[in-house]
C-alpha cells in the first residue's frame, strides 16, 4: 500500500463513483491506476493500485476508464 491519494477534477461524473477503476494516460502510455474511494461536487479521491509506475501523474495527464483486454 503506497499511503497516497489524488485529487482529481471529474469531467464526466455519470462514469466515475466510488469503486470506479480509472487509468491515468499521458501522451499513449499507461502511468497507473487509481480505485476513486469517494466523490463530491468538489471532485473524487482515489487511491493508487498496486503496480503504479515509478512516474508521478502531472497536470495535463488524462483520466481515462482502462480498456478491457
């Protein structure tokens, strides 16, 4: 367990509650995964899965809901 969160803006909240598996893309890679543990107007927080990469997410980075393989 890494201890950490993010905060994050929720462009389309229909997709995202808690429970919600998101990917974080920048350019065509795949930096991580987050479990969202909790949204408000504000926004979400959510948790980082197991295997995150060495590369911290950055402004600009894009959600995305992981496709499925």
């Amino acid at each position: 367990d890494y201890g950490g969160f993010a905060t994050i803006d929720v462009m389309m909240p229909e997709q995202v509650q808690p429970g919600t598996i998101l990917a974080i893309r920048r350019k065509t890679g795949i930096l991580g995964q987050l479990k969202v543990s909790d949204v408000s107007a504000e926004g979400a927080i959510a948790n980082p899965l197991p295997g995150f990469g060495p590369i911290e997410p950055q402004p600009g980075d894009e959600l995305i809901l992981p496709p499925q393989y």
